[in-house]
C-alpha cells in the first residue's frame, strides 16, 4: 500500500498512478526530486469496491453513457455534477480502516516534521494519450496532522464530473475509479514554473519553452499571472526570446531566471525527453539555487509528425502542405489506415496513368508527394523555384484557399526555398517529360472537345453514362474478389464515366464562368455583385438537393419522434412509419446512401447503413420548426441569380451580351458537375466499405479479429494477405503498424494547413479591425447570433440562429446549415463545400480564421459580414 519515490525496484503504473511512476522513473535516472511516497490504489481499494455497489455510482455512469462520445450541454453537465457530488459526498463519510490508518502513519514517519504536498496520481494520467491535465486535486502547505484530510480530497476528485466526461470522451474502455496518492516534503521554491521540450505555441521540435514565476507557481497554475516566457533553441542553446511576464509583484522588470538557470533548465529537459523518448512537460522548482523535479509527462496536445517526414536537427527544412485539406477532401482529424491506403491506391492508379508506369514510394516521393505518414503531405519546398515569389503564389490561390494565400505570403516562407532546386524537377527537365505526359493524357484532352463541338450529342450521352455507371456501382459485390482487385476495378470504371461526363463539363462550365469575369468591368461594385449571383441557385446542385430531401423527411413526422433518436431507428427498421415518409426516405436512400457526416473516412458508416445519422441531422432542421425553409432561399436565389442575368444582359454591349448568352447557358446547363466528381467516389468507397464488411465479419467469427471497425485499421493489402494465408497473425499486425495512427487519433482533433519537417506549423497570420477579426468573403449577407463551435457534425446541437462554427465541413454537414445563421470556416475558398451549400442557403459566410475552434466561445455573440469577411464581436 505504501511505495517510496526512492525505491530502485520498477513499479506498476496500475498501482502507483502516472504521476508517481513518472517521479520515481526521474529519481531512478540521477534526477533531483522531493522525497515522499505514495499511498497506492490497493489503499483505496476498500472505498472504490463500496462506491462502485452504490446506486449513486450507478446513477452517474448511466447518465455518462447516455451522452456518449458527443459534448455534454450544460444542463447534461449540471445534472452530471449534481449526481457526481451525491457519489463524493458518500464517499467523504467513509472511515479509515486499521490497516489504511497504519499506512498514513506510516507516511508521517517517513517524511517527519515539515510541510507536505499531498497529489493525485491516477493509473489513467500523464499517459501518452491522455494527460488528464488540472482535473485531479493537489494540496499544498498540509501539515501532518492534517494528511488524512489531504488524501480524502485528492481521492474525492477522482470521481469528478470533469474526470468522467474526460474519459468518456477519449473512449476509455472502462469508467471507472482508480487513484494513488502522492505525499511529499514540501519544497519552499524561490522560483517555480513548468517547461516544455517543445514550443507548444509553434509546435517546433527544435525549441524549447519555458515558463517561471516566483514562489510556489500556484497564481500560474490558477492562471493569475503572466509568468516569464523564455525560447530555446535546443540544438545551439540559444536563448530565441525572453519576454518578462506581469508577476504580479514590486519586480515588474525584473527576470527570474539567469542565463545559467536557463542553461540548467534546457539540460534537464531535453535529458528528460530523451529518457521518455518523446516530448514532455515538466514542473520544476528552484531552491536556493538547486533545481528540483516536480512532475514530467509526455506532451499530448501536439501534432506528432512520422518519422519518415522529419529531417534531423539543425538541418534544411522542408515545408509539408496537407492534401487532406484541400477541396472536396476537407478531412482535418486523423483518418484510419484504410482510408490512407485508399487514397494512396488512387493516386497510385493517376500516376501510372500519367507517367505510363507503376507508381511505387519513390516516385511519389520525388514527385513531391508523402503518403508514407498517416496524412497526405505535399512537399512544396521541392517546386518553390517554379511558383515564384509568396505574393504571386497567394494571388493565384486566394479565392480557392485563403488561408493557404496568407500562409504564401508569410515571412517565414523564404526559410524553406532551398539552396539547389532538385535535379529531377528543374524546368528543362520536366519539359523534357511533357510530350510523353500529353500523349498519355491525350483522351483527357480530347473529351474537352464534346461538350464545344458536339454539345448536342454530349448532353445525350452524359445522362446515360452515369446511369449505366450507377447501375453497376448498386450490384451485389463479388465476394470471392480480392479487396484490391474489388476497389481497383470500380475505380477504374469511375475513371472512364467521370472522364465521359463530369470532367469535361465541369472544365468547359469553369472556363466559361472565368469567361464571363473578363466581360464585366472589374472595377464596378454593382458588376462584381451581379456576377456573384450569377454563379449562386441552381437548383440541380446535388448536395443542396441533399439538405432539400432531409428538410423535407423532417416534416412528415411529428417533432415528437425525434425526441428518442435510437427509438425512432428502430421503427424505420422495422417499417412502422407512415408510408409518405418511408417512400421519401427509400428515395432518400437510393440517391444519398454512399454520403454522410465525415464521409471520406471509410471507418465511417454512411446514411445507407446507418439511418441513425440522417434521422439525427433531421432533429435537428425539426428543432428549428418552420423558421428557415430552404426551399423558400433556394427560389430567392434562382430567383437572384436570373435578375442578374437580366441586369448584366442591359448593362454589357451587344457583342459581350451575345457571349454572356452562350457563356451563361454553359454554366447552367452543367452547374451540378463539380459535386459528381465527389459523388462518384463516395459511391466506390460504399462499394469497398461493404467487401471490407464482410472480410471483418469472417474474421470475427473465426476469432481473428474482437470487432469488425479493426478492419480500418489494416491495409487493403493485409487485408487481402489475411484472407488467403489463416496463419497471418491480424491482431499482431493491427497493434504493431497501427500504433502511429492511433497516436495521430487519440491527440489530434485538427491538423494544420501546413507544418514542416520539425514540426513547426506555419500559420496564416490572424487580421485584426477593431472589435473585429477579418477572414474571407465566400457568401454574401449579414448576421447576427451566438457561436456554436463543432468539431464534428454530431458534436452538440446546432440551435435555430447560431453562427455555426467549423475548421472545414463537407456534404454530411449540410443539414446544419439550416438552422444556422450565417458559417465561419477555416479552411475553404469561393468552391469549397461550405460556401457552395452557404451561397445556395442564402448564409453568410467568412473562410480563412486560423485555429478557428480557438477564436470563438459557445455562447459569444458575433456579427457575420459576409460581404466584406468580417467577424464583428458584439459581447
């Protein structure tokens, strides 16, 4: 039941807590830490068993798996707090057996006279994944008579609300409560602070940040003071910056480190990172001029970069663009490893068609392209000698990515140009590959021509190809096929229809809208204005369509039903609904049943097979009532954009009024082009999620696998070898390769736009007006609401009026978009998901605010000037 921090045996973190181990792994390696020991879990045994039997205890987890993996509402929280202190307020009246008494007396013999500092070490914390920072208690100054008050209230935070939401939201298996205590001498510190092996502010592997203050550190923890800031530069010791903080006290200009301590400090850090062989963060304390450890443990709120990726310290660095991120893939969390390698097979199969041969790592790599590390990262160090200076890169892509333009424009861009261009990539060098690559492509070039020349013949056959694509990609799978031979044949089948279809329609629609901008006077507001919605209210694009057909399910019920989602499931299972829901809603399935929220991810279920996730998106529009009828924005912007065609025709001459007819026709007549491109995909991707299925389902029964989800986590090609060769060892395989993925998975919840190879993430700088913050204008109008921050669809209700808040959204997000007032994005341009579905909607909408989830509170009332991109705080 009692350990010493001193002991030389190892020890169990199930029995110490995180905390504690982590202190005695210091002590073990030569490091300076306060003496003490700790009372560990089989201490607390005897209280955990009693509280576990309680119906308090019952009470508390129930309500905890009602809300599952989304964010509480604050009512659910209350009640949660609520039903958390009736289990602390049991457990505060349990008496101290003999042998629980023995061990703090103990503990007092050990440590003598003196103040203690009595912590919380749970097995569950200062883990890799999580760290459960600031949620369990610490007491500091406690004398020893008052040790077993101490350790009841570090006990009692381990059955905090807080404690249970933090791990239901990292998906903890189990949900229950263990805790050990740590007692130690207190150290009197001088100065005290914490440091961390990394910049958690840029997230450079190569710098080093630390924070001090004077005294204990406890108005830093509390938040109550600016401490000092210092920046390292670890390989060359450099001191980067030292910012004095307000300290509240009479030695305002006064620094609390020297340049030895700062040395001292910088030392003991990195040795630490080097025994946790990852970053961490560590509490020190200064004492007459001997530094002591308070606590290390790894750092979990930073972007980990694969090791394929990293160049070595004080080397050249490379700048990694996230392909993820770009339009029509908008995937900003962690992706599963099957997800990656459906990807990499797609870019696989481009290449060979580009280049004439099989594409294997290499030559992705010199082409600039990183599969290699859970994400898609696009080396752009290896072309800056072709795109010029940031100020042209930016103008070519700030109606596309605004974000990625200020990024271009950055004055950090400059440090990743490399000296030498890499041979394989210099101008002449790539001219010399264009005959071979225009040959290959010739068909590519060709089909361009159908929709100028033969427009007629064109249209006919647009509609029957899809069809004819359609109605193979809806057939019975072949069960007997290979997963790899399965997804490479309907790919290659979307190829050859989104070749003969949407491709060239969409390049012809986007060469005549380009068209019609040279027409107009560029310099008139009223012609810029018009043109604006010229491109907005077609009423074929498909995934409007979409958010039009959950509207329209939501009102063939009564909103009654939507108030238990599971129960309302199992009726449309079942088929005891009314009949005008259900044919709508077989409707809805043939034509959507590929798409649904974060759909590029293949782990994902779709609306097809789980109709869990529309009927949810439809609560939602039905909380909303008759208030916003998408069908009444979707005539007012036909409505607009047909005004418009008029206004311009009166305003240009009759030579360009002639082009503006035939330009305009165009791009009407192939306006939903661009979402098929997209839809055809998703319908592939349904096709290999159903194969994948059943392999996983085969692997279950046979006992090779615990669920069929771990089947995302493998590759085609071990999926492939598993299902040929009984002795391939799935389980071992999933473990050993997925440990990187299930990092990326358990850490991040967004990744940058752009971050090189240590780790540093380039950032578009944050525009500032007063009052205001300044994005990009992607959907006109004004309007006013309290911010809902989402970092997923399902995350917590999107009320009617909210300024819905989102790093990127994509088709399964559209239904939000009902209720909300106006969007504001961080990644996404003019043609990105979320302007598209805003400008449709009639929202305003603002792309382009970096760490956009971090700008803005739930609750925050704002101003959405999506004229000029403008986000006004009104409170």
């Amino acid at each position: 039941m009692l350990v010493s921090l001193a002991t030389s045996d190892p020890v169990e973190i199930d029995q110490v807590g995180g905390k504690a181990a982590s202190l005695i792994r210091l002590k073990q390696n030569g490091l300076e830490v306060p003496g003490g020991v700790v009372l560990t879990t089989l201490f607390f045994e005897p209280w955990l068993t009693e509280i576990q039997t309680s119906s308090e205890w019952r009470s508390a987890i129930e309500m905890v798996q009602s809300i599952g993996f989304r964010s509480p509402n604050l009512t659910q929280r209350a009640d949660l707090a609520l039903l958390c202190d009736s289990v602390k307020s049991l457990a505060s009246r349990f008496p101290l057996n003999d042998n629980q008494r023995a061990q703090i007396n103990e503990a007092r013999t050990d440590l003598g006279a003196g103040m203690y500092a009595v912590r919380s070490s749970s097995p569950e914390e200062d883990l890799g994944g999580a760290s459960f920072a600031g949620l369990y208690e610490t007491a500091l100054g406690v004398d020893p008579g008052l040790l077993t008050e101490a350790v009841r209230i570090c006990f009692l935070s381990c059955l905090d609300e807080r404690v249970l939401l933090y791990k239901a939201g990292r998906k903890f298996e189990s949900l229950a409560p263990r805790i050990a205590v740590i007692v130690q001498r207190m150290v009197n510190s001088d100065i005290s602070g914490v440091a961390f092996s990394l910049n958690p502010v840029t997230n450079d592997y190569d710098e080093l940040l630390i924070n001090a203050s004077w005294g204990l550190g406890e108005a830093l923890v509390t938040g109550d003071i600016t401490p000092d800031t210092v920046v390292v530069n670890k390989v060359t010791d450099e001191i980067i910056s030292y910012r004095v903080g307000d300290k509240g006290d009479d030695r305002p200009d006064e620094k609390c480190l020297t340049t030895e301590q700062i040395g001292e400090l910088g030392d003991t850090v990195k040795r630490i990172e080097s025994i946790y062989h990852e970053p961490v963060d560590v509490e020190w304390a200064c004492v007459a001029g001997q530094l002591h450890l308070l606590q290390a443990r790894p750092i979990t709120a930073y972007i980990p970069l694969h090791e394929a990726l990293q160049t070595a310290p004080g080397e050249p660095r490379h700048l990694y663009i996230d392909g993820y991120l770009t339009d029509g893939i908008t995937m900003s969390g962690a992706i599963s490893r099957m997800s990656g390698d459906a990807f990499t097979t797609i870019i696989k199969l481009y290449w060979q068609w580009m280049a004439g041969q099989s594409a294997n790592e290499t030559h992705l790599i010199d082409a600039g392209c990183r599969l290699d590390s859970s994400r898609m990262y696009i080396d752009i160090s290896m072309f800056m000698h072709l795109i010029g200076k940031g100020e042209a890169l930016a103008k070519q892509s700030e109606t596309m990515n605004p974000m990625m333009a200020g990024i271009f424009t950055s004055p950090e861009i400059e440090r990743y140009r490399p000296v030498r261009a890499p041979a394989h990539l210099r101008l002449f060098r790539l001219l010399r590959y264009l005959p071979g690559v225009l040959w290959r492509i010739r068909r590519a070039i060709a089909v361009l021509y159908g929709p100028i020349f033969r427009s007629d013949h064109f249209d006919a056959s647009y509609q029957q190809t899809i069809r004819e694509f359609n109605d193979w990609i809806t057939q019975p799978v072949d069960e007997s096929q290979s997963v790899s031979d399965c997804f490479k044949e309907a790919l290659v089948r979307m190829g050859i229809t989104i070749m003969d279809t949407s491709y060239p329609a969409f390049i012809y629609s986007f060469l005549m809208m380009f068209r019609i901008k040279v027409l107009i006077d560029g310099k008139s507001s009223e012609q810029l204005e018009l043109v604006d919605a010229l491109f907005g209210g077609h009423e074929d694009d498909m995934i409007v369509q979409m958010g039009l057909a959950i509207y329209d399910l939501s009102t063939l019920l009564p909103s009654s039903e939507f108030d238990d989602i599971d129960a309302l499931t199992v009726k449309l299972q079942d088929r005891k609904l009314p009949e005008a829901f259900l044919v709508r809603w077989d409707e809805f399935v043939l034509l959507y049943g590929c798409r649904g929220p974060l759909e590029m991810e293949l782990a994902n279920p779709k609306y097809g097979e789980a109709p869990h996730l529309a009927l949810r998106q439809m609560a939602s529009v039905a909380a909303g009532g008759e208030e916003f009828n998408p069908h009444d924005m979707q005539h007012k912007q036909v409505a607009r954009r047909e005004q418009a065609y008029a206004r311009l025709l009166e305003m240009l001459s009759p030579r360009k009024a002639r082009r503006l007819k035939k330009y305009y026709a165009v791009c009407v007549r192939y306006a939903a082009a661009r979402e098929l491109f997209k839809h055809h995909i998703m319908q592939v991707y349904e096709r290999l999620r159903r194969l994948l299925l059943h392999r996983a389902n085969n692997f279950v029964l046979a006992g090779r696998l615990d669920h069929c989800d771990q089947i995302f986590e493998m590759t085609i090609d071990e999926v492939d070898r598993a299902t040929q060769d009984t002795g391939f060892d799935i389980r071992a395989t999933v473990e050993e390769k997925g440990a990187f993925d299930r990092k990326l998975q358990s850490q991040v919840r967004h990744f940058p736009m752009a971050i090189d190879s240590r780790g540093r993430i380039l950032r578009s700088p944050l525009k500032f007006e007063e009052g205001a913050l300044v994005g990009a204008a992607v959907s006109a109008g004004i309007a006013r609401g309290p911010i809902k921050v989402l970092n997923d669809p399902f995350e917590k209700e999107l009320l009617p009026g909210d300024i819905l808040v989102a790093v990127t959204t994509d088709p399964g997000w559209t239904p939000l978009f009902i209720p909300a007032a106006a969007v504001i994005l961080e990644v996404g341009g003019e043609l990105q998901h979320g302007a598209l579905v805003a400008r449709e909607y009639g929202k305003p909408c603002v792309s382009g605010i970096q760490d956009v989830t971090q700008q803005f509170e739930d609750g925050q009332m704002v101003e959405v000037d999506g004229n000029a991109g403008v986000i006004r705080f009104i409170d």
